[in-house]
C-alpha cells in the first residue's frame, strides 16, 4: 500500500484537487481520494446514514458499528486495520489518566481537517474509517497518511 500511496496518489491527488475546483460533489471527491489513501476501506459495507457529511465526527453509533465489524472481522478481537495490533477498547476520559497507546480509534483517513489546503475534508463516512492504535492515530494527526 505504501508503494501505491508513493507512486500512484499524486495523480489521484491531482484528480481529486480538479474535481473538487471544478465544484464536483464532495462525496465524489472523497470517494477519489479514499481510493488513494486506503484501498480496502473496511467499512465500506455498512451502510451509510442522511447524516453523512464532511467535516463531521463519527458518531456513538458508527463507533459501535465500526468497532463490532472489526471484531467480527477478527475473531472477537479487536485489531488495527493496518497493522494487525491487538487494541484496547477505548474508555471515557479521566481527569489525570492518560489512555494506554493501544487504544482502539477510529480514523478518518481523509482527515475531517486536513493539514494540505488542496485536499478536502474527509467526511464521517464508514467508508472514510479505519481502527488504529491511538499512538498511530495521534501520530497522523491531520495528515492524510501515517
């Protein structure tokens, strides 16, 4: 995936940069550019609700959805989507507790807020999610690959 991301994202990069200053729907730029970043998308099978946009946080809902495909991807077990790590389902923050590092997260990987102006925001959608660990999650950040 890497080699892909190097050798073929530019030009997807590009395509999506021109549709998406021709005024093309942002989904369809999303839809571009996801296949650039992640061409497995994990989630891509669970459906969608209205309330899909860009810019928008995953809800408790799709968390929960997202969280029980990845175990029954993998056994009852929940791993990250890249690397196969055995994570941690995530707790409620705590005052003074700093969360383990292999704490499930749910990425977008087209960042709701990404740190290159030429790419649009990433959308809530299951097909912009992934698990990662929150060390490779923080890590990432706003950028569009880890």
């Amino acid at each position: 995936m890497k080699s892909f991301f190097f050798l073929g994202a530019g030009k997807v990069l590009e395509k999506g940069f021109r549709m998406w200053k021709a005024g093309k729907n942002a989904d369809e730029v999303v839809e571009v550019l996801d296949d650039a970043f992640d061409a497995s998308k994990p989630y891509k099978h669970l459906e969608d609700s209205k309330h899909v946009g860009t810019g928008k946080d995953f809800t408790a809902a799709q968390r929960k959805k997202i969280y029980d495909a990845n175990r029954k991807r993998n056994g009852g077990v929940l791993k990250d989507d890249d690397t196969g790590e055995i994570l941690v389902q995530s707790q409620k923050s705590k005052k003074g507790v700093t969360p383990s590092q292999n704490e499930a997260q749910i990425d977008h990987i087209i960042p709701k807020n990404p740190d290159n102006p030429s790419i649009p925001a990433g959308s809530n959608s299951y097909k912009n999610a992934k698990v990662i660990s929150r060390q490779r999650n923080r890590a990432k950040s706003n950028k569009t690959s880890g």
